[in-house]
C-alpha cells in the first residue's frame, strides 16, 4: 500500500509544482519597457503614499526607518522596538526577500508586526527599485 500512496503524492507534488509556475508565470509582467526591476520614481511615489503612514527613511515610526534597509540585518536597526519576531530574524535584506516581505510579511517571519502589504507585483518591484536607489547614494 505504501508505494501507491507514495507515488500520488508525488503526483500531487509535481502538480502543485507546476501551479506554483504557472502562477509564477502568470504574475509575471508583459515584458514591458520597465522590465522586471521595476521604477524607482513610481516606487518613491507608492514608498510616499502607502508605507509614508508608518516609514520614514531616516527616523524610526511606527516602523523602522528604511533608508538603508536594503543590505541591513532583519530586525536589526538600533534604536527600533522591533516585534520578537522580526527582532530574532536571520537574514538580510535583499531585493528578493522584501519582494517576499511585502508579498506577505507574515510567510518571511511568523509572528511579525507589520500589518501591511502590496497586492501587485508591480508595485512591489517599484518600491523595492526606489530602496535599492537610496541604497546606491
Ligand atoms: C501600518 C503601518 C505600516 C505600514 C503601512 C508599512 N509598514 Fe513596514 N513595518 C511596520 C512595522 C510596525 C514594522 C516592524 C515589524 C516588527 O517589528 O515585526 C515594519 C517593518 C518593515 C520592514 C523590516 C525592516 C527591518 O529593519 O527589518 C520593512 C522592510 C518594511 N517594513 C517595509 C515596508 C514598506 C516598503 C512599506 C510600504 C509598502 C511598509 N513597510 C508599510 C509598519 C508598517
């Protein structure tokens, strides 16, 4: 019996596999003019208008400055009173790990505090073009 049932769930695994890349696929933008890193001028607008309640580049909020938050320790800027969570955090940021965060904080650190996110693709890649500029300064 074990090896049937072993088999369809690899059958399921190879299935989810292949959503997750249609999905993939599916979000993906039409390979426009903007390519896939997105615009740094539209990003500080979205940066301004929907994390500008919260964020300030260089002073701490209701959430952290993110001046220089691309290439900083998760959780680490001195000075914040971060969530336990996100304070016991790994990692570092990257392009691809705050496209994940404001996908869905929670997915990168359970138990996170930030209750906020981005629900287009396109708008998370401008933001994260507009950070990753302020990091090159
Ligand atoms: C409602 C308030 C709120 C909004 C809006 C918000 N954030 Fe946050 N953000 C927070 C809080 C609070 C934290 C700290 C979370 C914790 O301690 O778990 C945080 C943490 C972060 C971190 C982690 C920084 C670090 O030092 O590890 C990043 C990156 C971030 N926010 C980016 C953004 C971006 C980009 C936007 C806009 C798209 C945004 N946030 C919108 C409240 C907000």
């Amino acid at each position: 019996m074990g090896w049937p049932l072993f088999g369809l769930a690899r059958a399921r695994g190879s299935l989810l596999a292949t959503l997750v890349a249609m999905l993939g696929l599916g979000l993906s933008p039409p390979a426009s003019a903007q390519g896939q890193a997105g615009s740094a001028a539209k990003g500080q607008a979205i940066f301004e208008s929907r994390c500008g309640a919260c964020h300030s580049l260089d002073t701490h909020r209701v959430g952290p400055a993110l001046g220089s938050v691309l290439g900083r320790a998760a959780g680490k800027a001195l000075g914040f009173g971060y969530s336990q969570a996100l304070g016991a955090a790994r990692h570092v940021w990257d392009r691809d790990k705050l496209l994940a965060w404001l996908t869905d904080p929670e997915s990168v650190v359970p138990g996170q505090a930030m209750g906020y996110r981005l629900e287009q693709a396109e708008d998370r890649r401008d933001v994260v073009a507009y950070l990753a500029s302020l990091a090159k300064r």
